[in-house]
C-alpha cells in the first residue's frame, strides 16, 4: 500500500504522456472535491469515481435528498448553441424554465432546456450558495445512462460578471458516438472530474466551492499543472468571489468533438453533433445543499436602509 501511494506520488505529473496532475498529489485516494480517487500502476491510470454506489465515495447527489435545500429561482444570458446537422434545433427543447424550480422526475425527456452545441444559460438564486460542510450544490442533467454523458463547464460568480470555473479533468481518449450512430458512444463516469454531469437522469454531480480556494492557493503557490489560459483566469477572478455569497451560476455546453479541452489542457469529448433535435447539455435543475444570503445591490440596499431610518423616527416621535 505505501509502495502503491509512493508511486502515485511520483507518478500524477507525467499521467498520459504530456499531461501534469499534480493538483492531485495532496491525498492519493481522495480528490480535491472529495471523491473517491484510483490509480493504477501497472496501466499508468487515473481514475475518478464511478457511477454511485455501495462502498463508492462520489460527488452524487440523488434529486430527493434531504440535502437540497433549495432550487434555482432564476435564469439570465440564456444563448443557445445548435447542431452540426441542424442549426436551429426543435423549439420543443428550448425551455429554460423548465430548470427553475425542483427537479421531480428522472424521466429523461420531463423537465429539461436542451442548451444546443455550445449553449449557455446561467441560473440565479435568490437564497445564494454558500461555501458550508461537503458539496454545496449539484447540477443535474438527463443522462440516458451511466456511459451516455453529455458534458458541461460549471462556473460561478457573486456579481453576476466576474466568473471563475470549477478545475477540470477528463480522462478519455477517443471520440464518442451518438445514440443514433453505431457503436453507441461511452463515456465513464470514472473519466469525468468537476464536469456537469458524470450522472444518469435524477443523480446530481456535487460542486464545492472550497476546492476553488484549494485550486487558487495550488496557482499562488507554484503549481504548474493547469494551462496558463485556466491559471490566468483563476488569479484574474478568483478575488472577486465571495464563496460565502455566489448568485449565479454558469452552465456551458461542451463541443465534445475534439475542440476544446479541460483545465491540463486534454482534450474533452462527450456525444455531440449528431443529434438534431436536442443537441448538448439537458439542463434539468442546479439544488441548492448549502445557503447563502444574496447582498441586496446598492438600489435595494440603500432603500432598505431609508426605510429603516425612517421606522426610527417614526419611533422616536412616539
């Protein structure tokens, strides 16, 4: 067992080929987020957590746990991406308030927004998310199964203007199929870090918010295993959050065909493009595990406190 962690150690920086996963060095079996880890040797790989179950320590969420204390009240700066086979897809999909509110059902097709290839939408809270104990969110998508994911950048933001976006990993190395090709694609659960979502329909993939202090404090203090794009993000916005106040939070679809990569700079793919009519992430509902208070904004503050003053007067004249 030591023999094994040594290896892992010294190992994580030269993981498939190129790559440095040195943010992970600080627990061999635990991940920054506090899933479960796995490294094995004799292939030289890394591995996430797997789909949810017993003796599994994952970033699973079921959509009727207690921990959900809330449920997105909002939504803004919807953009919807599109299909590479159809660039306006159905408007059947094009629900977003669909993702307001609780999600009620793991049926795949109820209650989703389809944000296309690319899409984007952000969902606001009035309540807030707050940096509590364990995960303080989790983002839930219709996943057609435990190896058909379609996959997502989550960020976050205090103001509604500066975002910062959760570290992320993926391991796999080909391109995936969509339902309608043959083979059908597969993506592991055990392949996907921190993106949205490594779940079937009804399970939510848990985000915590401290593990962007743990990735800013691995940039300040030397770190090198994130591409300079990411690491420079990270200085830039990560001082603007107040983990205790976060608002909003970003979902943005992944072109997984090749094109874009995760935060070591490997490339991501996830089934898109083929699919017409519902392309990218089925967003169904971000629940809220850990509240916050919202800070009114300046209008609303400043009226508040007029109002106030103006009960003390009242009072005082009494």
């Amino acid at each position: 067992m030591v023999k094994d962690i040594l290896v892992l150690l010294a190992s994580m920086s030269t993981l498939c080929a190129a790559y440095d996963y040195s943010y992970f060095n600080g627990n061999p079996t635990l991940a920054p987020n506090g899933e479960q880890i796995t490294y094995i040797p004799e292939a030289g790989i890394l591995q996430f957590c797997p789909a949810p179950g017993a003796g599994v320590t994952s970033s699973a969420i079921s959509y009727n746990s207690s921990k959900i204390k809330s449920w997105a009240t909002g939504y803004q700066d919807l953009k919807y991406g599109s299909s590479a086979t159809n660039p306006t897809f159905s408007d059947e999909w094009k629900t977003p308030e669909n993702a307001v509110g609780p999600v009620t059902s793991i049926e795949m097709t109820e209650g989703v927004v389809c944000l296309g290839d690319g899409g984007t939408i952000t969902m606001t809270f009035s309540q807030g998310i707050s940096n509590g104990a364990g995960y303080d969110f989790a983002v839930f998508e219709n996943g057609f199964s435990s190896t058909y994911l379609e996959l997502a950048y989550v960020e976050v933001s205090s103001d509604g203007a500066n975002y910062v976006r959760f570290p992320n990993f993926y391991m796999g190395e080909t391109p995936i199929n969509d339902l309608d090709q043959t083979p059908t694609g597969q993506n592991y659960p055990t392949n996907v870090y921190n993106l949205a979502s490594k779940y079937e329909s009804g399970i939510g993939h848990g985000f915590d918010l401290e593990e962007l202090q743990y990735a800013y404090d691995y940039v300040k203090n030397g770190g090198t295993g994130f591409t300079d794009e990411y690491a420079q993000s990270l200085l830039n916005n990560f001082e603007k959050l107040d983990l205790n106040n976060i608002g909003y939070v970003r979902i943005t679809d992944i072109l997984g065909e090749g094109g874009e990569v995760d935060s070591v700079g490997h490339v991501i793919y996830d089934p898109s493009g083929a699919n017409p009519g519902a392309p990218g992430f089925d967003l169904k509902g971000i629940g809220v595990i850990n509240e916050g208070v919202v800070v009114p904004e300046p209008a609303t503050f400043a009226f508040l406190l007029a109002a106030i003053a103006s009960i003390v007067v009242i009072r005082r004249k009494r």
